[in-house]
C-alpha cells in the first residue's frame, strides 16, 4: 500500500520525501506509521521502475530540497493498480481506504464502479474474526465480551459499509446513465 499511497499522492502534486510521509502518515500512520527505513526503499524502487522523477528545488533555506514527481509511466502504473487492485486491497479495510483515497484519479466511472462492486461481493461472503470447524461465529454465540464487542463493531462497520457502496454506485450509474 505505500507504493500506491507515493504514486497517488504524487499524482496529485510534486512533493519532497518529508511532506509525501506527512501525508502518507495522515492517511494511515495511525494504523501503520511510515518510517524512512521503510519510505525511502519504496520511492528508490519506484524510481528504479520508471514511475518517479527527483529535482533539486531551491529550498526556504540555503540547501536544496529534492523534489518527486510522477512520471507518466507512474501515472500508468497508479491507474493500472486502481483499475486491478489485489484481493487483500479489497478485503482489507485499511487497505480499502487507501484504495479509496486515490480511486477518483481513475477517469473511467466504469473502471470506479468495478472496484465498488468488487468491495460490496466481498461483503455477500460469510465472515468473522473467529471460526468454529470453518464455520465464522457471530456475536451472540461468544461469551467473552471482547470478542463479542469485536464482532458487534465489525458488524455495524460492515452494514455502514455496504449503505454507502450501494449510495454511491447508485450515484455513478446515474451519472453514467446521464451521459
């Protein structure tokens, strides 16, 4: 998810390396902080592959900040992965809502509606933190309250989940229905 969060992030603007894990720690550094051990291999492997770009800009100061672009390539390459994100980026929900961050970049309301769809499918399939013989165990069935609580919260995320994927594919049918 980093190297979609630099790519979508630098498609929007060029950025140096500070403000892009700012902004990347804003969207997910609650739940996983980015650190430069971690940053900095992203973004070379990324220039390695074609898909960024770094220049020198004259900083506030007397030394030069690097800056980060998109390359067109990387815009292909962000595209590309918003259209076919991988089943864990559909499946988890941080990783949903990094998709999600940057799924209007996509131009094709088509392409958007595919991914929506996906996410809602996802949700017509049984499942729980906790399974009996394969089986997923729903909240009434636990006596640790905890675990109880685990499964109410995620019951209530996925049922606001899938109003707001139906509201809003409803949107963009209409909207392509209009064109």
């Amino acid at each position: 998810m980093l190297s979609l969060c630099i790519l979508g992030f630098l498609a929007e603007e060029p950025l140096h390396a500070y403000e892009l894990r700012s902004r990347i720690s804003g969207l997910s550094g609650h739940v996983r902080p980015v650190s430069d051990g971690a940053l900095y291999p992203a973004i070379n492997r990324l220039r390695a592959a074609g898909y960024l770009d770094r220049h020198q800009q004259q900083g506030a100061g007397a030394t030069p900040r690097q800056v980060l672009s998109l390359t067109e390539s990387g815009r292909a390459e962000l595209l590309r992965r918003l259209r076919e994100p991988g089943e864990v980026e559909i499946t988890d929900r941080n990783s949903f809502f990094v998709l999600m961050a940057f799924l209007s970049h996509l131009p094709d309301v088509a392409d958007q509606l595919a991914v929506l769809r996906r996410r809602l499918d996802f949700y017509s399939r049984p499942a729980s933190f906790f399974y009996d013989r394969g089986r997923p165990r729903r909240a009434a069935e636990m006596t640790d309250r905890y675990r109880r609580g685990m499964l109410t919260l995620g019951a209530a995320t996925r049922k606001a989940d899938k109003e707001w994927l139906r509201a809003t594919i409803a949107e963009l049918e209409a909207e392509l229905a209009g064109r």
